[in-house]
C-alpha cells in the first residue's frame, strides 16, 4: 500500500506495482481453471480463496475484482501523481547535501559535490539498498555523475595582438600581427623582420581569404566577411 496515498490498493508512487501479466487458458492450468468456476457455481468461495493460494499462478487467467481494482487503483494513484503532486516531488525528492563527506550517512537522491581530476563533479545517489558509509561517489553501484565533463584539451597560445606589422616595431615571442592577409605569430624576439612562410621568426596562424584589419576602432566601409580584430587597451 502506498504511503501518500493510502487509500488505494497500490504501491506506487513509492513503488511500481507488480501487475498481473494475463494469458490464455492452457492444458496444464484448465483443470483448476475448472476447479475454480465449479466452485463458484456452488458459491464455495472459501474453496476459491484456497485454490487461489494454492495456485497463486491462476491470477494471470482469471479477471476478478482483485485484479481489476488493482489496475483501477494504479491509474488513479498515476493520475493524482501527475495532476498535483508530481511538481512537488520532482522539486523536493533531491536533497543537496554539499561536498561529500566520507563519514556521512546518505539516502537514494542524495546530490553531492566531489573532486575529481582536479574538477568539481555532481553526484546523485541511485541506490534503493543502504549505501555503505564512506563509498566514493565514483562508484556507480551507488552513485550517478550528473556532470558532463570532456578530456581536457591542449593549451592555447597566449597572443598579444600588436596590430599591422611595422618595420620599426620591435616584437616579443608571442606578439600577433596581420600582413598580406594573415595572421603570424613571433617566435623568437626580433626587429624588421618580415612575416613569410619561410621565416624562422614567425609562425603563421591563420591564412584567409579576406582582409585583416587590426586596429584600436572599427574601420569604416568594410565588406561583408572582411575580418577586425580589436586592439583591446
């Protein structure tokens, strides 16, 4: 019987009922099958609740009221759930209980945070049995990680946007300027040296079709996919 509703012979929303699976009549039950409604034309029904626990198994090949109101009671416990109390529960079934500590005690829907690789990682617990004090979020026996998280990926350059390159400019390892339509990168510290594909001074970030303009404010009367990087000061 339910908790939050009592008043129904079923289990859910604190647990799905196990609902009779009806068949059809066979040779190795149609004796008690027999049985049973020989019994009912004698109104014997004390022989029928006898042969009912006897058999337990003709409850898949027999419609009565018990059957029925189990199913008429489980729809309805569905109906109620879905129509008012869903929200709550959905709203309140998890708990958050903050980091994860190892000396606590937690249920099923318990939500915690714990490290992992150096990242925060959310973790739900999934388990109807007890979980054992001390089990790590990462076992998946008794815990879900709700976190999404990717390998980590190589790191970027750390540019410094310098602008169209100048002669007269001197540049550090990691400057980026614009010529001929790309973008270079230094890699040695230098003066006047022009950025090229055979230069040992730059490397080349990106080569594209369109102009580069890199500047402190937009340019004015720029063509569609002409490409602005901003001087950030």
């Amino acid at each position: 019987m339910s908790v939050t509703y009592p008043d129904l012979v079923s289990s859910f929303p604190e647990k799905v009922d196990d609902h009779y699976i009806y068949k059809d009549v066979d040779i190795t039950v149609k004796p008690f099958i027999d049985q049973y409604y020989q019994y009912y034309n004698n109104n014997d029904f004390a022989s029928i609740q006898e042969l009912l626990n006897l058999h337990p198994e003709l409850n898949n090949y027999i419609l009565n009221a018990k059957s029925l109101q189990r199913s008429h009671d489980g729809n309805i416990a569905v109906q109620r759930f879905c129509e008012g109390y869903y929200k709550d529960y959905v709203v309140h079934v998890m708990k958050f209980k903050g980091t994860f500590d190892p000396t606590a005690k937690y249920t099923k829907y318990n939500v915690v945070k714990y490290v992992v690789d150096g990242g925060i990682q959310t973790y739900i617990a999934i388990s109807d049995n007890d979980i054992p004090i001390g089990t790590l979020p990462t076992n998946e026996d008794f815990w879900y990680c709700a976190t999404m998280r990717g390998e980590q990926g190589a790191s970027g350059l750390g540019l410094s946007v310098r602008g169209i390159w100048n002669s007269l400019t001197p540049y550090y390892v990691n400057d980026c300027v614009s010529w001929n339509n790309s973008l270079w990168y230094a890699t040695i510290e230098h003066t006047n040296k022009v950025p090229n594909d055979l230069s040992t001074y730059w490397e080349k970030v990106a080569d594209l079709p369109n102009p580069i303009i890199v500047s402190t404010t937009q340019p004015d009367a720029q063509n569609v996919d002409d490409i602005w990087c901003e001087i950030l000061e």
